[in-house]
C-alpha cells in the first residue's frame, strides 16, 4: 500500500506520526511519502519540504504568504499525481489541504486516487457548507470528536470517528512529575504553564498579553514559577518575548530532542504544573489529560476575529466545553482577551479547590468521550484508511 500524507502543523504533525505507526503494524511495507514535521519524519517520512511553512492562521495572517502558499499547494498535488498512490491523506490544516485534493480530484475524475481528510472541519461550529463542498473532493473522514460523523454522512462522505490523539498519550505520575521538578530546581512552589502557540502569528500576538497577565498574577503569588513549553520551531521567539515575563520564565526548547523525548518531557512539564494559561487548540485536551487546571486565551488580527467571530455556531472554542457541553473551563477570546480578566480568572482557580475540583471532573468526562480506553486512535485511523480501501468499489 502506498500513501501520500500531508500535514500542516504540530497537532497534524503528531496525528500523522501515529497514523504512519498504525499502517506499519497493520499493512507492513507500506510506502509513505508526503508532508511532515519532525515527529513524522522520525517514523521515516521524508518531507518534500518543510511543514512549519503552513502553520499560518487567521485569513488577514495568510494574506503575505498567499503566493508561496499557493506554489506549495500545486507542488503537492503534482507529487501526489506524479507517485499515484493508492490514497491521499490530508491532516486538518483545512485551507491548505483541501486545495491539494481538488486539484488532484480535478486530475483524477475516475477516483483512482482515494482521498481522506483525518479531522472533520468543525462545521457544527461555523460555515456548515463546508461539509457539502469538501464531498466533491474527498471520499472519507476520520473524526477526532464523537458527534462529528452524522455531519459528514449527511454529506455524503463516508466517516469514521477514531479517537483523540490525546487519549493515548502515556499518563505521567506523581513521582515521575516530582523528578522533573528536581531536575529542573523547581522544589515545590506553585508551577504556572504558560502557552502562547505553536504558530509565529499567535506567539507575537499573545505574548504581551500573556507577560502582562502573569506579572499580575504574580503579584498575589510572587513564590510561583513560570514554565513556557515551546515548539521547537518558535522556541527562539518564546524565548525573545518572554525574557521580560515575571516568575523566572524558564523556556523549554525542545530543539536536538528526538520527537518522542520531546512530547515525553512536554507530558511531564504539563503534569508538573498546578495552573496553565493557555492558547486556545489541542493543548486544552492535553492539559485535561494532565488534569492541569486551565484558563484559555486567544486573540487574532481584528479583521480575522470580526470575520470568523460573525461565522460560529457555538459560543465557546475550548474543546472540554464543546465534547461535554458544559462551559467550565474559561476562556477570554478577541475583544475580551485582556491581561485583567485572564488574571482574575486564573487567580480565583488557583484559590478555589471547588473550580478545580470541577476542571478535573471535565476533564475525565472529556477523555472518556474521546475514546479513552479503547483502540490507541492513530491505530483506528489507520484500520478506517485500510477498511476504506478495500470498501464497496474499490
């Protein structure tokens, strides 16, 4: 079997690696070929080229990259065309994707090329037609979320709902979380995350909130340490922004880290801490699965954020909110994403046992609704790919 994978960004980065494994243990020999970071590079993926160049967000952010975005996406679909495997598997990343795979739908009316998209586009939250629209190109879905499948269907696309990656992740314990503290001379003071992105944009964007925001926080809590995850791509950034942030602010670069050393001591950074601020994605899932306790933040380019703002559905983007419908976990977005309400919040979680208490409560309703303790989710993607393939048809 041969596949052609394409990913546009860290969280995509780490799906992909674990749909490489799952094809591996499940159809050995397997040819992979496509685009990916580092952690799908270290499953033997050579990259045509560097995948960092996608991670752009907000319509107003795109604007300067429009034309180097557009080379890369006709570059992908030739390569698709020109090694014809047997499917083409976008990983979220949905602007940039999604133009792949119409152009090589365009060039493959016959569907010899079966194409699937692994993260259903969230159109129970804004712009619904998109599900009718993507149909024309795509012939199946992998869902991360367990509603997600009825919209797809309605749409005519086939969907599998396979699980978060999230729950798979290896759980950190008390003693391990402890070690890493030591190591890092942390002792036992209070520990705050802080989590500004993985993107340049959002990095620049919310790293003056976040300073802001934490020199007020520290100013109740002046013993408390600031530790600031970064990806490797960034950290320089996190690192520049961030020299003036209160509370000793310790980068963690994971550069010259092998991928799986770096999501390893990402894991126990996580479970380390008693508090996090956090940009708004996939990281809130992740700090559920550390049971950290949360406050999200995120703002976009005032052009994006009035565009998208008038576009959504729901009234919340903290993925725990959405999966359990309850509306627990804060989150101060655009307008309201201000250094006095962010502290206020984050200051009346550290002090109220109750809050946190209902955070923790979430967070296990989350991960059980995304699948946990069942099938690992990359290998369950990489069964729907295989079952997919050898459907009706094909």
């Amino acid at each position: 079997m041969q596949a052609f994978v394409i990913a546009g960004e860290a969280s995509g980065d780490k799906l992909g690696a674990a749909l490489i494994e799952g094809l591996a243990t499940l159809a050995p020999g397997s040819r992979i070929a496509g685009v990916g970071g580092e952690q799908m590079r270290a499953r033997g993926l050579a990259s045509l080229f560097d995948m960092n160049e996608l991670s752009v967000m907000g319509l107003a952010e795109v604007l300067p990259k429009y034309r180097q975005l557009k080379r890369r996406i006709r570059q992908c679909a030739q390569a698709v065309l020109d090694s014809r495997p047997d499917v083409l598997i976008t990983i979220d990343s949905p602007d940039f994707c999604l133009r792949v795979a119409r152009l090589v739908r365009e060039a493959d009316p016959q569907r010899a090329i079966r194409t699937v998209h692994y993260v259903a586009p969230s159109v129970w939250a804004w712009r619904p037609g998109r599900a009718v629209k993507m149909a024309r190109w795509i012939d199946q879905v992998l869902a991360l979320l367990p509603f997600e499948p009825p919209y797809m269907e309605a749409a005519g696309m086939r969907c599998d709902f396979v699980g978060h990656p999230v729950v798979g992740d290896a759980a950190v314990g008390r003693a391990e979380a402890a070690a890493f503290r030591d190591r890092l001379g942390l002792g036992r003071g209070e520990v705050i995350l802080a989590l500004p992105g993985s993107r340049r944009s959002e990095v620049k964007r919310l790293a003056p909130v976040f300073g802001e925001t934490l020199r007020r926080v520290l100013q109740d809590r002046p013993e408390a340490r600031v530790l600031v995850p970064a990806a490797a791509h960034v950290a320089p950034l996190v690192r520049a922004l961030s020299e003036s942030w209160p509370g000793q602010a310790m980068v963690l670069d994971p550069t010259g880290l092998t991928p799986d050393a770096a999501e390893e001591r990402k894991r126990q950074a996580f479970a380390a801490a008693d508090l996090a601020l956090a940009a708004s994605g996939t990281v809130s899932l992740e700090l559920c699965a550390a049971d950290t306790p949360m406050v999200i933040a995120y703002d976009l380019h005032p052009i994006s954020w009035r565009i998208m703002s008038r576009m959504a559905r729901i009234d919340t983007v903290t993925l725990a909110n959405i999966v359990t419908g309850e509306r627990v976990i804060p989150e101060f977005l655009g307008p309201d994403c201000r250094p006095g309400p962010i502290a206020g919040a984050m200051l009346e979680l550290a002090r109220n046992p109750d809050a946190r208490r209902e955070q923790s409560r979430i967070a296990r309703d989350t991960l059980r609704l995304l699948g946990a303790g069942g099938e690992a989710p990359g290998l369950r993607a990489a069964r729907a790919v295989l079952e997919g393939l050898a459907g009706p048809g094909r």
